[in-house]
C-alpha cells in the first residue's frame, strides 16, 4: 500500500512539473508572438557586476550601471516588486517598479521565471533594510530558460546529478563554484611561478604511437587516415626529455593524459598532470623545487601556509621530510630490507606479512609493496620518500654507490602520492636494458609495462644533460588546497557511466 501511495505522490509530482514546463514554453511563445524573441537577442552590454557594486558602494552610489544574470528570486507586490540576479561574482537584488521601467515592461517582467536570464540596467541605492539593490530604469529578458531549476531550499543535493548537470551543480551551489575559481588560481600560480624560475611552456603530442614514461595501461584508437592504431597519452615525460635534448633547458607542460584504470575518490580515466625537466640538476633540485612552488601555490590561493584538509592540520611552512623508502618501512614496518638480499628472502617475508604478490615479482617489488601496505597512510604531512628500487624505476639513474635503488622520490601529502621525480636516467645503454626488461614483463602478461621507444633511445644518443624532472598530479594538489574529498570535486565534468 506504502508503494503504491509513493507512486501516485511521484506521477503527481510529474504532472505538476510538466505542466509548469508546458506554462513556459507557452510563455516563450507569446513572447515571441509580440516580437519579443529573447532567442534573437545577440549581446549586452554589461558595465558592472555585483560583488564590484556591493564592494565599491560608497563610490557607486547614486550611479547608474548595467548588470546581467541568471534570475534566482522574485517577489512580486503589485506595482512594485524586488529580484535577485546572479552573475560570476554573486548576487544582487533589483528593484523593480512599474513607474521605473514602463507599464508593458513591468507587465512582461511579471511573465518572467527563476532561471530566466536577465539584463537590468539602473541606479546604485540602498533599501531601508540596509540592502546595496540596483532602481531598475530597464529590465531585458536575454535568455528564457525552459527547465526548472532545484528547490531553492535544497538545492542540488544529489550527487550522481551533481556531475552530470555541472551546469545546474554551478548555479544552485555557491561553493562549488569557488572551489573551480580555485583550481583556475591554483594553474595560474603554478605559471606565474615556474615563469619566474626561467621554465618554458610546451605542448606535446596527446596521440602517440607508444605511450611510454609511466606504468598504465593506455586508451587505444584507430586513425582512419594513416590506416595505424593510435594510443592516448599517459604520461608527458619522453617528448619533454627530447627537447632537454634539443636544448631547452627547462620546459614544462600542463595537460591531460590517459589511463584506463578504475574510478574511486582520487582516480580518473582522464586527469591533469604536469611534467617539468630541468638541465643540470638532480632529484634534490627538485625536492626543492616542489617545497618552494607548494608553499607559493598555498598563499596565493588559500593565503596561508598552513592548510586544513579534513580532519588534518597540513603545514607546509616547514621543512619537508625526506626519508627513504627502506627507512620508511623498517620506521612504520619494523621491517629492514638492507638485511633482505635476495628475491626468494623477500617473498618469504611477504607471505609471513600476508601481503599478496606476483610470481615476476623481485626484491624491489616487494619492498614497494611493503610501503603501500604499512607506509603510505602515515604520510600526513608533506614527505619525500626517496630512493626507489630499481625494478619499478625504469627511467632513474641508479645511485652510484647503491645500484639496486634510483634516484627517485614521491612527494607524499595527507597520505596520497602528489608527485614523481627522478634524477633522469640519460645513458642510453642503461636505458635500453631497462626497457629490455620492461618488454619482458610485458611478455609475461604485465599490461603496464613500457614498450620500447627507439626514436627515444636515439634522442638519448644524441646526448641529454644531466637532468631533473616531476610530475605533480594536478586534481590532488587542487584536491587539497580547496578541501574536496573526492577528485570528481575539482572536475568540471568527470568521467561517469553512460546513461543510455
């Protein structure tokens, strides 16, 4: 009985909506009808917005200015009535009278519904309650808008609609909003930074024929024209390392790339990452670098230092910690991997700790497993772990005095892996025996793993300067600086299921 009385409430419901939708179109159609096709409208001319209004007040006042905007509210009281716009920068309220803008006028703007797009032009005043309002001399229907927006005192609550519609999710969600102007600030300071330490923007093939420099399994395609399959991106680092070759001493490049891999809070098929290489420094350069481009990121997006994400304290005033992954895990672990010194020693001590592995898995693997599983969720507060095993390192120089490990770091922050760098390995023959060994897991079944690139080995030969080089991962680090929870917060539009 409950289930039957809940479907009636929702075909009501339906009824309801599609009538009120029926009464817009027929508006739009009278409208049109009278010549008043707000659909033939082609510009406005905005002078102001609200925010730069409210903020300028005591400048502004007694002036006249145009604004534009979505309608949010309105109240109507006969021959006067009051609204709310809503442009980029927030909201105002308009007065409007029908001894201000015209009977006719005043009439049509009676028609018009919340979500309509409105131009009105008018005086600076402030109401008897003390709100900064616009006296409407002209109110202009520029947009009619035929969906009705979410119950003003819900909003848009629902998730899953909250990704699809973005456009809805930006309207009726202030902060969802600010954290994308946030994210556009985080890009902006990253640029303005870089610029100043010399580096230079580049953009490098998104096709590729062999998508290389990281350990992901790529999207694939066909290109018609040339009749040859075609691989989307997963990295940028193999076209940025030729142009340290070709002498571009320090390049970098923000874009997306690729991975066909799961979906969860920090994961997406498609996500933003920046690569830079520079000549001439080493993997210490560019811890450096990353505490010194994080700290200005912070201040001149969230304007501090100190970050609240959750329930973590994240202070990046200080001095980053820097420890190596074997230290880590005999820290966190109680595990020493400087007295484990063969592969079959390290798979014992792996089903000892219950910790799963592959059989092609070697020494280095199962160190690197070892971190995931007792290191990583004690990294809060900012962390380099460095000096990888070579095994999972197939773009490193090896530590000279230590061979079996790399210098290579992950910079660590509230538990994730924000960034990658290596001291970059630049001998060529070094390199080809890495991806030697690279097409050999591949043959066994490792559908990560890097085919050979020869045209890459070649630019290698032709010699590249000892060098440093990161990548950060975008989405987290706006993740971060903006409090989001989950990267499809700071996605415009996030890969979700199909609907059909």
């Amino acid at each position: 009985m409950a289930q039957n009385h809940n479907q009636e409430n929702g075909d009501v419901r339906q009824q309801d909506l599609n009538q009120l939708l029926k009464v817009r179109y027929e508006k739009l159609q009278e409208f049109r009808e009278n010549g008043k096709d707000p659909f033939v409208i082609t510009k406005y001319d905005v002078t102001n917005h609200s925010a730069e209004v409210k903020e300028n007040f005591a400048e502004m006042e007694g002036k006249e200015v145009s604004l534009a905007g979505r309608m949010m509210f309105k109240r109507v009281m006969g021959k006067a009535s009051f609204c709310n716009i809503q442009d980029v920068q927030g909201r105002i309220q308009a007065y409007v009278a029908r001894d201000g803008i015209g009977e006719e006028a005043y009439k049509d703007f009676k028609k018009y519904d919340v979500g309509d797009i409105l131009g009105i032009k008018g005086t600076v005043f402030k109401t008897k309650t003390g709100e900064i309002s616009i006296h409407a001399a002209e109110v202009v229907l520029l947009s009619k808008s035929l969906q009705i927006l979410p119950e003003k005192f819900h909003g848009l609550t629902d998730t899953d609609t909250r990704y699809r519609q973005r456009y809805v999710d930006l309207i009726m969600n202030e902060d969802v909003k600010e954290t994308f102007v946030k994210r556009s600030g985080v890009l902006s300071a990253i640029r303005r930074y870089l610029e100043g330490q010399g580096f230079m923007e580049v953009e490098t093939p998104m096709l590729v024929s062999n998508a290389g420099g990281a350990a992901a399994r790529p999207f694939e395609t066909h290109f018609n024209a040339l009749d040859e399959d075609l691989k989307l991106r997963i990295s940028l680092e193999l076209y940025l390392k030729r142009l340290i070759v070709g002498g571009l001493e320090r390049v970098y490049e923000i874009g997306r790339v690729f991975r066909n891999e799961g979906l969860d809070t920090r994961h997406n098929p498609e996500f933003t990452l920046m690569e830079l290489y520079q000549a001439y420094t080493d993997y210490y350069g560019m811890m450096d670098l990353t505490e010194k481009l994080y700290r200005y990121v912070a201040r001149e997006v969230v304007g501090s230092e100190v970050l609240q994400y959750g329930d973590h304290t994240i202070d990046l005033s200080r001095p980053f910690e820097r420890i190596t992954m074997v230290d880590s895990v005999k820290k966190y672990a109680n595990v020493d991997f400087n007295e484990i010194h063969t592969t079959e020693e390290a798979k014992k001590l792996a089903d000892e700790h219950h910790i799963e592995y592959e059989e092609r898995h070697r020494k280095g693997d199962i160190l690197s497993l070892f971190f995931e599983t007792y290191v990583e969720d004690h990294l809060i507060q900012p962390t380099f772990v460095m000096d990888h095993p070579v095994e999972i390192s197939p773009l490193t120089k090896k530590k000279p005095d230590h061979p079996e490990y790399v210098e290579r770091f992950e910079f660590f922050l509230n538990g994730w892996e924000m960034a990658n760098a290596y001291s970059e390995l630049n001998d060529p023959i070094d390199q080809r025996e890495r991806f030697a060994a690279q097409e050999a897991l591949l043959a066994a079944g490792d559908d990560e793993a890097n085919h050979t690139d020869e045209d890459f080995l070649n630019a290698l030969c032709i010699g590249m300067p000892p060098t440093g080089g990161i990548g950060f991962g975008i989405d987290r680090m706006v993740m971060i600086m903006t409090d989001s929870q989950a990267i499809r917060d700071v996605l415009l539009f996030p890969t979700m299921r199909s609907t059909t």
